[in-house]
C-alpha cells in the first residue's frame, strides 16, 4: 500500500478489507484519502482504473 497511488489525483491509499483468507485480501476497498474515490478488491484482484474507465 505504501508504493500505490491513486490513479486519480496521486493521493495516499487507505486499504478497507471486508474478507480475508490466510493473510490476502479477498474482497474490501482501497479509498483514497485525499480525493475520496474508492476502487474495489474482488476476488483478490483489486481494480486501480479511474472509475470512467471501468466495466459497469
């Protein structure tokens, strides 16, 4: 979390974790602290695109 920023206005990430398995996050929110946008961990996989650029 420390290298990541948001894809958006470069700010600081705060990670959200709703369920975890054996240390990896499964699914949660990764929320930026300076903008407010949030992107999606599911299954694993979390979904750093700007929110103009993801599947509906």
């Amino acid at each position: 979390m420390e290298i990541l920023a948001c894809p958006v206005c470069k700010g600081d990430l705060e990670l959200k974790i709703d369920e975890e398995k054996d240390g990896e996050v499964i699914s949660g929110t990764i929320i930026c602290k300076k903008c407010g946008e949030k992107y999606p961990i599911e299954d694993g996989i979390p979904n750093m695109l700007p929110p103009d650029l993801r599947e509906s």
